[in-house]
C-alpha cells in the first residue's frame, strides 16, 4: 500500500501538472485506474491527439493485463461475468504478483479462500491509490520538483518486488523484463513496456522448463 500510494501521488501530480482540471484528474483516477496508461495518456492529451490514438496508447499499455487475466481465469471462472469484470478492474501487476505467488501452484483453483485473498490484496490498494492520486492532484501545485516523488515511488515498487524473486526463473524473468524495458524506452506508445512483460514471460517460462529438464535428467 505504501508503493501504491507513491504511485498515486506521483500520477496525481502528473495529470495537473499536464494541465487537466481537478475535476478531470479526479474522473481520470476513479474510471481509469491504471498509472501506466494514465501517464501514457497525458502528453497525447496535451498534444491534442485524436481520441482513438489515445485509447489504442492506453491499451498498448495495458496489454499485459490480458496475460494476467488469462492466468487468473481458472481462479475465478465459476464467478458471473459482471463480477469478474469488477474483480479486473481492481486488479494490478503487484495484485497478480502477490495472488500468483501465494497461489500460482495450488492444485485446487477457484476456492473460496483465493477469492478473499484476492479481496483482501484488491480493496486496500484501489482505497490507497485513490486517496493518494487525489492528494496528488489537489497538493500537485504545491510540491517542488526537487523533491524527485518518481524517483521514490519506483525505490517503493523495487522494494516489494525484489523480496518476491525466490528462484532462478524469477530472477531471469525479472532481468530480462527489466533489459528489454530499459533498451524500449525510446519507442512509441510505451511499447517497450508491454515488450518487456512479454519478454519477461517468454524468459521465465523458458528457464522454468530448462530447470525442470536439468533435475529430469539427474533423476535419470
């Protein structure tokens, strides 16, 4: 909660200090609800690019939220439509990273104690964020640039993330991912985020199967 609400502050600093009204950037929190795509959207608001550049930007964005619903699916599948749209709309990457460490190898998907720990993780970090991004948008003009607020949200983040990596395939995904996302900054859209993910993902994957395959053959 104390990442996510670095984060929040940030991105509510950010949004006025692009020039949006208050009431815009509080609207912009409560119905977007995701930093990355938010800050990927303010210099095109800024520069008056066309709406559905704007949506395709934030959707470039967020593609990796459609691997992480792909893996939380067997978790929530019994659930209405509606109320899995809720519970993604609440989710986020730390939320996936939490929810898949603590269950990503239960061999019984879909209880009722997985849905309360996703509850429990979902709830808190909307509530901070929000809190947090509205602080951000109506004390913004009032906070110095010198105070480097980007710069402590992210030592948050790497602060709850590094503990997570247990294993070598975690490890290499974390190096890969972090690789490709500092080689892409230059590219459109934040493409080099959403290459990173996939890159992650792919690198992970792999030295999970190279790990399996080398304790195969000492077995043999």
């Amino acid at each position: 909660m104390v990442a996510t609400s670095l984060w929040g502050f940030v991105t509510g600093i950010a949004m006025i200090k692009s020039g949006m009204s208050e009431v815009m950037a509080t609207l912009m929190t409560l119905f977007v609800y995701a930093g990355s795509a938010q800050l990927t959207a303010l210099p095109l608001i800024v520069a008056g690019a066309p709406v559905w550049l704007i949506f395709l930007a934030g959707c470039v964005v967020n593609i990796r939220f459609v691997i992480f619903g792909a893996a939380l699916q067997p978790y929530f599948r019994r659930y209405p439509f509606l109320q899995r749209l809720g519970l993604g709309y609440w989710s986020s990457d730390m939320v996936f990273v939490l929810f898949m460490t603590r269950y990503g190898d239960a061999k019984k998907r879909g209880t009722r104690d997985q849905l309360y720990f996703y509850l429990g993780v979902i709830v808190p970090g909307w509530i901070s964020w929000q809190i947090a991004s509205i602080a951000g948008i109506y004390l913004g003009a009032i906070i110095p640039q010198s105070w480097s607020l980007e710069f402590a949200a992210t030592l948050a983040l790497l602060a709850i993330t590094v503990p997570l990596v247990k294993n070598i395939p975690m490890a290499v995904a974390l190096v890969v991912a972090g690789c490709i996302a500092w080689v892409g900054q230059p590219l459109p859209l934040r493409l080099g985020l959403a290459a990173a993910v996939i890159g992650g993902i792919v690198a992970g994957v792999m030295a999970e199967k190279h790990r399996d395959r080398t304790k195969g053959g000492r077995h043999v």
